[in-house]
C-alpha cells in the first residue's frame, strides 16, 4: 500500500476533558483471518465490519493474487468467493504484504500445502523482522523455503507437493506461528496438532470451526494442544467483525490520563485471549464499566464506559503478556500518569513487532520526562502526577508507537510530537478524526 509516502509528523496538545463515544474500526486479527479463511473456503463469504486499514487490504490483495474473488460491496462489506483448501493459484507477481506480520506470516501458511510458488516481500519494518519462526515449521509439511539471511523478507516459499501432517510445539507464545501452522494443516491429510505454552489469540480456532473445520483444544500437561483435522470442505460463512479491543486501547488510554474525561466505547470484544490490558487497568483502579454483554460475530462483546481517576501502579505478570501482547505501548502511557511503578514482565517479543517496541517507548518516554528501566524481557515505568512532554518521539514504521505517543501528548504540560504518524493507517484510518471528534487536540 502506501507505505513509501513521506513521513508525516504529528502533534498532541494537552486537552480538555474527552466526551462523547468511540466507534472504533474492525478487529485487525479477525479481518485478516476473514479475508483467507473466505478464500480458502468454497462458496460465499459476506463480511461486515471489515478493518479497511492497510494491512488487511494488502491481505485482500493477496487473496486476489492467489485466484479468490474479493470484491468490496460498501463501507467495511465485502463479498470473497473462494477457490476451497488446496485450490489456491501461483501468483503471477510478488505479493507485497507492507507492513504486516500478521498478513504475511498467515498467508505463507495458508499456500505452504499447495503446489505453487510465490514470494513475499513487505516495508522496511517487515522485511527486518523474524520469519524463521513461521518458515521452520512449514518445511516440516514438506515445503521448500528460501528466505534472506537471518529468515527474513523476502522469502520464496514452494509449496509442498505431498504434505505430511505436523506435530508442533511454539518455542514463543504467537498466534500468528499457531495459525501459520493450523492454515498449512487444512491442505495436509490427517491431523495437524499445535501445542503452545500460553495460550494465544484464538481467533483462527474459533473461525476455523466456524466454517466446517474439525478443530478441538485440549489443556494437558504440554500445554494448550490444538489439534486439526486435514482436508475438511471449508464453506464460506458470513462474518461479523467485532470491534478491536487493541484499536479501543487508545481512547480508552485517552479517557483514563485526561481529568475530567467520560466516554463510551461500543461493541468491543472481550474475548479472554485479547483481555489482559482490561484486567490490568481494572487492578490499577481504572474506572472502566463493562455495559450491555453479549455475543457479536462468535466472539463475546461489550459497550465500554471508562472515566478519568486516580491510578496506581501494578505489577503485570508473565503469564498475562500473550493477551495483552499488542496494549504494552500504550500501558507504559497509561503507567506514566499512575502512582509508584508499573512492571511488565515477560515481554521480550515486544523486541520483533513494527518496532523494537520496548526501545521505542523507553527512548520516547525519556524524553518527555518519563523515567524508564528497561531489561532484555521486561519494562518498568515510574508514574508521577505530572509529566513534562515536550519532546518528538521516534515511530520507526511502527502504528502503535505513533498513537501511544499522541495520547501521551493529551495528557502531558507541553505537546508531544512524532516523527511520522503515516503507519496509523495501518491500523486504524480514523484514529485523528475519532480522537478530535472525542475533544483531543492532535492532528
Ligand atoms: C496477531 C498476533 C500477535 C499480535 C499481532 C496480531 C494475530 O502477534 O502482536 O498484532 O492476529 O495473530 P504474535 O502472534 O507474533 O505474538
């Protein structure tokens, strides 16, 4: 997509109180999972809610490059008609998947069981980070890979002509290796088993089942053991995508760090896997309600009301990091403004998304007046009632570094900047106009 445009520098002013409700985008895992799972499936897909940020629209790029019919019918509608598992078609051009981890990593699991060729490049932030960790698996379905030294983009995968099912166990808590491994699995006879530690995001599971897959999830001794059942008929569904509870975080952030501040956030999932921020800012005091609890699109949802009070640090434990994964940046936002220290522990695979994530807001926070300690897998942050800003933060290419920083500028004396807030686009097109129509000063 656009990721070539020239940088875009941001700033954010200390505002007054934020009023009013956020609707925010789809959910970003669920969008891309929609948009292969259709492709993979025989029949119609009719999608509504679809995240169109420029990471999932690479993903429908892709699919069209690999034969399926993607066509969009409205405003985050869109209708795949799909070529069934195995059926995919050798592209006839790279596919360029930007900036995303989630898009390529799905994608070269989901043609590594079928006999063609294809491969993938992506931006600047992609092409420095790990894909070994997908491409090691894989070959063990029989596919040949070629991949820059280090196992990054671009990579050339040939997909295998006899699959053999695998039995793997995720050495790091990722749901995009578990879902690389399960999608290559749909085109391998017998069943293909994932074993993970944690468990991970299970948006691929639930989806999976969804549209006629046999997939079940046992908690044993080893761990969370996914076990999938190869060559099932996918039949295409219609999906609703759920609101993104990671996209929510920022104006949930905003409410929480601007005095005075009430707003609304509905329809947000609240699904157990992608909770872990909700239940840290609820153990740091955040006054934050759960309203109106149901079910949209087969994932659990709620309308949130969160208003601004007083906040006290916490300590995040291990455990808890594989749901939460995404939220770090803007927590150590949030840790800033609260009394005493917030700890995170077990993060060091902060250290491979968009960014070196624990740098970056180390750096950024630093120089707005923020004291940081950092180790290899962990991040502390020392609250104060007050912070400083008055600094630029470094974005590196990164969508959830630019809008950690904007909302710390909501809060702080003097307004934060940041060298580049193109990558929002990634994720969350409406960011500043939802943000302004919320009272915050940023543009
Ligand atoms: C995602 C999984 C997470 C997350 C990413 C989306 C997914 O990555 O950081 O934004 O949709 O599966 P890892 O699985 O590598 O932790």
């Amino acid at each position: 997509m656009s990721h070539g445009t020239d940088p875009r520098p941001m700033t954010a002013r200390r505002s007054g109180p934020l009023t009013g409700v956020a609707q925010v985008p789809g959910d970003k895992s669920i969008s891309h999972r929609a948009l292969i799972l259709g492709a993979l499936s025989v029949g119609e897909t009719r999608i509504t809610g679809l995240l169109e940020g420029e990471d999932v629209l690479d993903t429908a790029k892709a699919m069209r490059a690999f034969g399926a019919d993607v066509q969009r019918t409205g405003e985050g509608e869109w209708v795949v008609h799909g070529v069934g598992v195995g059926g995919f078609a050798e592209p006839e051009d790279v596919i360029d998947c930007g900036n995303s981890g989630t898009g390529v990593r799905l994608i070269m699991g989901a043609m590594a069981t079928t006999p063609i060729t294809a491969t993938f490049t992506g931006d600047a932030s992609l092409s420095k980070r790990p894909m070994g960790r997908v491409t090691d698996p894989l070959a063990l379905f029989g596919s040949q890979i070629v991949a820059r030294e280090g196992g990054r983009l671009p990579v050339t995968i040939t997909g295998a002509v006899d699959p053999v099912p695998v039995r793997y166990k995720t050495p790091v808590a990722s749901a995009q290796i578990k879902s690389a491994v399960l999608l290559a699995g749909l085109n391998a006879p017998g069943e293909t088993v994932v074993i993970e530690a944690e468990p991970t995001r299970d948006h691929s599971e639930r989806m999976l089942a969804g549209f006629g897959a046999t997939i079940r999830t046992e908690k044993t001794e080893e761990g969370h053991v996914i076990t999938l059942t190869g060559r099932p008929e996918l039949r295409g569904q219609p999906v609703a995508v759920p609101r993104d509870p990671s996209s929510a975080a920022f104006p949930v952030a905003a409410a929480l760090i601007v005095p005075g501040s009430e707003i609304r956030v509905p329809g947000v999932s609240r699904n157990p896997t992608r909770d872990g921020l909700y239940v840290t800012l609820l153990e740091m005091g955040a006054d934050i309600t759960f309203e109106n609890p149901r079910e949209e699109g087969g994932e659990p949802v709620a309308d949130l009301l969160v208003r601004h009070g007083p906040l006290k640090g916490v300590e995040v434990p291990a455990d808890r990091a594989a749901s939460m994964i995404d939220e770090f940046p803007i927590l150590s936002v949030i840790a800033s403004f609260a009394e005493g220290r917030t700890v995170m522990n077990g993060v060091a695979e902060l250290r491979v998304k968009e960014s070196d994530r624990i740098d970056a807001m180390a750096r950024g926070l630093e120089a707005n007046g923020v004291t940081v300690v950092e180790t290899p897998d962990s991040m502390t942050v020392h609250g104060a009632p007050r912070v400083p800003g008055g600094a630029s933060a470094v974005t590196h290419l990164d969508h959830r570094i630019a809008m950690s920083f904007l909302v710390l500028g909501l809060a702080t004396d003097q307004p934060v900047s940041v060298d580049d807030g193109s990558p929002i686009m990634t994720s969350f097109p409406d960011f500043i106009p939802l943000m302004q129509g919320l009272g915050a000063d940023l543009g």
